[in-house]
C-alpha cells in the first residue's frame, strides 16, 4: 500500500512538474508572438518614420500632416520602439552602420564615434530592426580618471 501511495505521488508530481514546464514555454511563446507581431509592424512602417523625419527636416511637416505624423509616432512608440544613433554617441557596430570613416588628426589613443547620422537606427526591446546608417569619426581619447577601460580597444557602449 505504502509503495503504490509513494509511485502515485511520484506520477502526480510529474505531471504537475510538466504542466508546469508546459505553462512557462507558453507564456514564453505567447510573449515572442507579440513582440514578433510588434517587431513585423514597426518594420513596415519605418520608411514612412523616415519620410516625416525628412520632411520635418525640411520644414514640410505642418498642419493636419504634422498631426498625423505625430500619431503614428506615438503609437509606434506605444508599442516600444526606440530610435538610436546620435551624433557623438560612441560607434557600437551592432549598432551602426559605417558608410564613411574620418581618421583623426595627430596620433595617440583614439575613440571612434558617429560624426553624422544619415539614417536613424530603431529597436523594438533587445531587437534591433534597422542599424543606424552614420559616418564615423575617430576622436582623441579624453584622458577621463585613470584609464580603466583602455587596452582593449573596443568602443564603450552606454546601452
């Protein structure tokens, strides 16, 4: 008796340990599928992200277009989107495209960051959906506190 309780509460527990596995891998399913779907639509509406920016640029975002720029920008922006890449930001090349590189002048340690933003970057949570397009710069290293980081001679990502 002892030992048919002792087999039925090893099956009882598992089951209970694969629903429970089971439970985790669908809520872990279910939250891809979302981001996937965010990630799908964003990507199919970054070219006309990139048409208002081009037209604010120009001063042609105004009026009832401006509105609805607005609008679309902030539900894309709801749905977690980031834009990134600034100018003097450090250059991360899983970040950035390069399509122009400028040495720098004189010599001695040198940091590469992004002189020119030709086309903004955007990220959906740890996804990136398009690399910013730039041109980058090597800059002298600022002589910051003891040089901890220096050596390796990778760029510094704040993010």
């Amino acid at each position: 008796m002892r030992a048919e309780v002792a087999e039925r509460t090893a099956d009882l527990q598992r089951v209970s340990a694969e629903y429970a596995n089971y439970r985790r891998r669908a809520d872990r399913d279910r939250e891809q599928t979302k981001v996937d779907a965010k990630v799908s639509f964003a990507n199919d509406l970054l070219v006309v992200l990139d048409d208002f920016e081009r037209a604010a640029q120009h001063g042609d975002l105004t009026g009832p277009f401006k509105a609805a720029a607005d609008k679309v920008t902030t539900v894309l922006t709801k749905l977690g989107l980031e834009p990134f890449g600034t100018e003097g930001e450090s250059f991360d090349p899983q970040l950035h495209e390069a399509v122009q590189h400028e040495p720098a002048d004189g010599s001695g340690p040198t940091v590469t960051v992004l002189s020119t933003v030709l086309r903004r970057g955007y990220r959906i949570s740890d996804r990136v959906l398009r690399p910013a397009m730039v041109t980058v710069q090597d800059r002298p290293e600022a002589p910051a506190g003891g040089g901890a980081d220096a050596g390796d001679g990778e760029p510094q990502n704040p993010a």
